[in-house]
C-alpha cells in the first residue's frame, strides 16, 4: 500500500484562537460554528482511522502573529506526546532577527529543526518547521 500524507491539516484550541471566541464574522470558508470548539490531535486521529494516511503537516490556525513561537511550541509538544503531526507550517516574521535572510535559525531550534528559514521578501507568512523527530507512538 502507498501511503498518503495529509500536507494540510488543522489542529486547536478555542482558547489561542480570538477569531474562534469571538462574535461570528464573515469569513471565506463560510459559516464555521461547529468549529467554534477545540479540535484535539486525538480527534483528528480518530477522523483519519482507515483512511490510509501515514503523516501529516499541520498548518498554522490564524494564532495572533506575536505568539506564533507559542503555537509552534505546542504543535512540538503535541508531536512528542503523540507522534502527530510530522511536520508543520507556521507564521513567521522575516524581519525578526531568527527568520532573516540566510538565518540559520538557531533560536529556532529549542522547538523545532529548522529545515529551511530563507525568504526572498520583507515578510514570509509562513516557513516550514519540521517537528524534531519523537520516540512516541506512531498509527
């Protein structure tokens, strides 16, 4: 069997997320009241049962841009605790010292391995962020 990678998938907490406890507002995807809840990675491996995939990438929930090392944290924490996600995609700040030009992201690494933090513009809204490796369980 070939595996399937979901390269793009969502977990939270309501509690991160203004725009999911906030007043309801107009939003592209349409209405979004039955995500107005937490949506754990044990859900979401529930969801996935049977489905053939063997990794995921999470992607960045709209987290406010000042605490985006905090949800790259908790996506880490969330990987060695569960063996899931593989990988994520997060929001960035190039013109912070850490995700400049040709950074090697150190300060990135008490979190995440870095693969690859260069950018060709003022700003990069999002880098990808590969979870270091985990001995936790995978499905």
């Amino acid at each position: 069997m070939i595996g399937i990678v979901d390269a793009h998938h969502h977990i939270w907490r309501q509690a991160d997320l203004a725009w999911l406890s906030g007043p309801m507002q107009p939003r592209i995807f349409g209405p979004y009241e039955s995500i107005r809840r937490d949506y754990p990675i044990a859900e979401y491996l529930d969801d996935l049962a049977g489905s053939g995939v063997l990794r995921s990438v999470y992607v960045q929930t709209n987290w406010p841009n000042d605490r985006f090392e905090d949800e790259a944290a908790w996506v880490q924490r969330t990987a060695n605790e569960h063996g899931w996600p593989h990988a994520l995609v997060a929001y960035a700040d190039s013109a912070l010292t850490m995700f400049a030009r040709n950074s090697t992201a150190s300060h990135a690494t008490r979190w995440c391995a870095a693969r690859e933090c260069s950018c060709t513009g003022m700003k990069i809204r999002s880098t990808v962020l590969l979870p270091v490796p985990t001995s936790a369980p995978t499905r």
